[in-house]
C-alpha cells in the first residue's frame, strides 16, 4: 500500500462528526470536560473509541502550555501507601476518573524534606498540571508552597494550618465528625456505658474531627468523655495495638472501643485478644474507613464507610474546574454505618 492509499490517522473533526457534536466540545472534553453535558461526553467517548483516535499530547502541550498529566501526592514516607490500604482505594479511584478524561496520572510521594523539595521543583516546573494532594497531617508546608506558586491543588481530607484552623485550598473530604457520632451512639444503642477511643494523631485532621465526634456523641448520652479514656495512634496496625494495650490498663472496666481507623482497629482486637477479651461479648470494636482491613479477619469490623469512588471522583472533578479556572471549593460527603461482627 502507498503513502498515499494508506488511512490517515483520525483527527479531532472525525471526533466531533462520529459523535454528532463540535469540534469545539470535543476540544473542552480533551481538556478537561467543562462545558459538556453528560450526554455530549458520553458521545465523544464512544466516537473516540469508534475512530481510534489517540491524542497527541505533545502537540497539544505546546498550543495549550499545558502538561496533559496531573499527580497524585503523598507527602508521607513511601511505606506508608503500602501499609495503609485508603491510600491505595484513593489513588485507583483517581486513576479511574482522570481515565475518563484521557488524563494520565503521576504517583509522586514526598515524605522528607529533599523529597519534598524536589516535589515542589518538578511540579512548578509546569510538568504537571494540577495536583491531587493526600497528606494526613496539619501545616504540610508542600500545599502552601505550590499554592504560592499558582498550581491547582485540591486536598484529601480537610487541610488544617498547625493551630487547627482550616486552610482555604479545595478539597474533598468525608465527614469524620459526623461519622463519629454515628458509630459512637450505635455503642451506646449496644447498652455500653464504659466506651472508650482509639484516636488518631492529635495533628491530623482526622484525629481531630473524630475524636471531637466521639465526645459529642457520648455527652449526648450523658456518659463520661474523661481523657483517661482516650489513646492516640498513629494510623498503623502496630499503633492501634499499644493505644488499646494502654487503655486496657488504664480502664480495665471499658465494654466498647471506638478506633479512628479500621488499620487500627485492627491491632486494637490483638490486643484485646492477648488480653482475654471476648469481641463483641466483653469489648464491643467498632472502626473507621471500611477499608479492605475491616474484613480481613475475624470478627469482621462494624466501621463508619468513607465513600472512596466518590471521593475520588470530586477530587478529580473539582481539580479540573481550577484547572480550568473555576475558584476552589469545598465538598463534604456524608458517611454511612456499616454493622459486622465486632459490635
């Protein structure tokens, strides 16, 4: 076959022809998808698919100055996404929805200071278009500096400045709070009077927000909130094992247990166990996430569920309106009760 015989690669008008729309709709679909409808997106992925068209990034960098990529951030250390299981719901629910945009999308963690700082270097550089930022604790000083410079961010979790005021950057978030209460009174429902909190770390967002939950919930009921019921981990397995361990000497007498992470959670019921604690018999558990750890065992945990796909997708969503030009918002998304077998 000849040059001239051979097919042509399809261009962006066998786009818009095979799907029924613009040239200019499918120029906003490529780009992000603002200004078009469902319905319209839903066309130009099918022609997309139909044609074969592929987008030629590079060409499209240079007319746009745009990168067509955006990362996803972890400024914890590198085990981390290993060992706790939302990191990795989060960063696959992503992944799915910038998909849908054709946008790839770049794993990068920073969990010390020269990481950091080659973090902020490459992203300002202009190789990345926005950022998806997940960092569980107060005044990580990344955010601040790629907002100084003018990078979409949107955050995980609400962002909180070192005296636990909420920081004005968009973000997506489930609300921990809310979902505190709920599980706490679902305790207390059980007939338990002696609950007592496996909390996360006093500088995390989360840490704060349940905790204050756990309080509510339980003042509600007229049932003491003393700080000798409360242990702090750290988000890990092993640090849910030494808060309850500590709280089974503190409060021998406590009859139900309410952990900031369904990880935790998870040590938490070794110790319980090491201690001849029946679950739910003696210790009613409950959790926090339902992540994959919440069934990973035995008892299955009662846990409060964070939407993930959800989450995901309005990072995904919101991260692209600013980088359209939209202002930052902030989304809260309601948590649900999930009932197993610890409580």
């Amino acid at each position: 076959m000849s040059g001239s015989e051979r097919r042509r690669p399809p261009t962006i008008h066998d786009v818009a022809r095979e799907a029924g729309v613009s040239r200019g709709t499918v120029s906003r679909f490529l780009n992000g998808g603002h200004n078009v409808s469902p319905a319209a997106a839903d066309a130009v992925r099918a022609a997309i698919r139909k044609t074969g068209y592929v987008v030629n990034r590079h060409a499209r960098s240079l007319i746009t100055g745009r990168s067509g990529s955006v990362a996803f951030l972890l400024t914890e250390p590198q085990e981390k996404l290993f060992e706790d299981p939302n990191f990795n719901v989060l960063l696959r629910g992503c992944t799915r929805a910038l998909a849908a945009h054709d946008i790839p999308l770049l794993l990068m963690t920073a969990g010390t200071p020269a990481e950091r700082r080659r973090v902020v270097r490459y992203v300002t550089a202009g190789h990345v278009d926005g950022v998806l930022l997940v960092s569980s604790h107060t005044g990580d000083p990344v955010a601040e500096q790629l907002l100084k410079a003018g990078v979409p961010v949107v955050a995980g979790g609400r962002p909180v400045d070192r005296g636990g005021r909420t920081v004005r950057i968009a973000h997506v978030t489930a609300d921990d709070r809310d979902g505190a209460r709920g599980i706490v009174r679902h305790l207390v429902s059980l007939g338990r009077r002696r609950i007592a909190t496996v909390a996360g770390p006093p500088d995390t967002p989360g840490g704060v927000d349940r905790l204050a939950g756990w309080r509510e919930a339980l003042a509600e009921a007229g049932l003491p909130a003393g700080d000798e019921l409360v242990a702090h981990g750290d988000y890990s397995r092993a640090g849910g094992r030494r808060a309850a361990a500590e709280l089974l000497e503190r409060v021998p007498g406590m009859d139900a247990l309410f952990v900031a992470s369904d990880l935790m959670a998870r040590g938490a019921l070794t110790a319980l166990e090491r201690a001849g604690r029946r679950v739910p018999d003696d210790v009613a558990v409950g959790g926090f996430d339902d992540s994959p750890a919440a069934v990973a065992g035995l008892p299955e945990l009662t846990t409060v569920r964070q939407p993930w796909d959800r989450i995901s997708s309005e990072m995904v969503r919101v991260l692209l309106g600013l980088i359209g030009g939209e202002e930052p918002s902030a989304v809260i998304l309601p948590t649900e009760l999930v009932r197993r077998q610890s409580a």
